[in-house]
C-alpha cells in the first residue's frame, strides 16, 4: 500500500507545481491573450493528475475500481478550452469595439452558391 502513496503523493505533487506554474504565467505575462493560454493548459494537466491520483487511491483502499472520479476530469477537459475560447473571443470584440491598435479585423466571410461552384 505504501507505494501507492508515493504515486499518489507524486501525482498530487505534479498538479502543485501546474498550478504554481499558472499563477507564474498570470504574474510574468502583460496581456490577456497570453494568459489565457497558461491556466487552461495548467488546470487541464493538473486536473487529469489529481483525477489520476484519486482513482489510484481510492481503487486501491476500495478494492475494485474507482472511476467515477473520471467524470470530474472529462468535465474539466471539455468546459476550459470552451471557456477559454469564448473569454478570448469576448475580449477581441471588446477591442474591436474600442479600435484598439494592432487588432486585426474580423474576416470577411464569401457566400459560395451553387453558381460559383461551376
């Protein structure tokens, strides 16, 4: 049991550092677009390591397998790359609105019909 520990202990660990490692990219980075990049790489990462860490765990002391733990990282995987998107998206319209310098335009979209095709 107690190397079962240790690997828990170790999974725990990495998700620690992911987490530091995302509040070091909110404090070194200037802009909002970088750091949006960093926390949804990071809680992804030390979600799946956390999730890794408690069905591990509680397999073990359970004896059969633990995978309702599963969802909470499923979850997490789909809900922050939507969310990050949508923030980022949010964010660019605002700075559209406002003429922010360097921003690029929003593209231009062309309507194919069935006339253009042939």
């Amino acid at each position: 049991m107690i190397w079962i520990e240790v690997i828990v202990g170790v999974l725990l660990l990495i998700s620690a550092v992911m987490a530091l490692a995302s509040a070091a990219g909110l404090i070194r980075l200037n802009d909002f677009f970088p750091r949006m990049h960093v926390p949804a790489l990071t809680a992804t990462l030390g979600t799946w390591c956390v999730t890794w860490a408690a069905v591990l765990y509680f397999s073990a002391l359970d004896g059969g397998l633990a995978v309702y733990y599963w969802l909470v990282a499923v979850f997490m995987t789909v809900t922050v790359p939507i969310t990050t998107v949508l923030l980022t998206r949010a964010a660019l319209f605002r700075l559209r609105a406002q003429r922010a310098p360097g921003i690029p335009p929003p593209l231009k979209l062309r309507v194919v019909t069935a006339e253009d095709e042939r």
